[in-house]
C-alpha cells in the first residue's frame, strides 16, 4: 500500500512540473502522455494487476489528449 502512494504521489508531481519543462513538446502530447502515466498509476492502484494498469493508460491518454486538443478552451 505505501508503495502504490509513493508511487502516486511521485507520478502527481512529475506530471505537475512537466508543464515548467520547455521540452519542445507542444501541449497536446504533454498532455497525452501525462494523462497515461496518470491514468496508469490510478489503474494500478484501484484496479491492480497488469489489466487495471494498462487500462488506467489507455483511459488516462484518451482524456489527456482530448482535454488538451488545439483550440479547445476549458
């Protein structure tokens, strides 16, 4: 259980200061992939096993990537 956290918690803050990163990477795939780590770690601790976390991605970057689509103002 408090590697699931810590685990949560590390991929909280990676995805939070990734936006202070000038990478080169526009906003759409930053917000694709951070929504897969996310998600992925959500997955893993809710759901378990390698199922939960391969769905928690999937749903993680669909959401990403939609939430960051160009022209879309939230």
């Amino acid at each position: 259980m408090n590697t699931k956290m810590i685990a949560a918690i590390a991929a909280a803050a990676m995805v939070g200061l990734s936006g202070c990163a000038s990478t080169g990477i526009d906003r759409n795939t930053a917000g694709t992939v951070g929504g897969a780590v996310l998600g992925g770690v959500i997955g893993s601790a809710v759901g378990g096993g390698t199922l939960g976390t391969v769905g928690g991605a999937a749903a993680g970057a669909v959401i990403g990537n939609q939430a960051t689509k160009p022209g879309t103002r939230y």
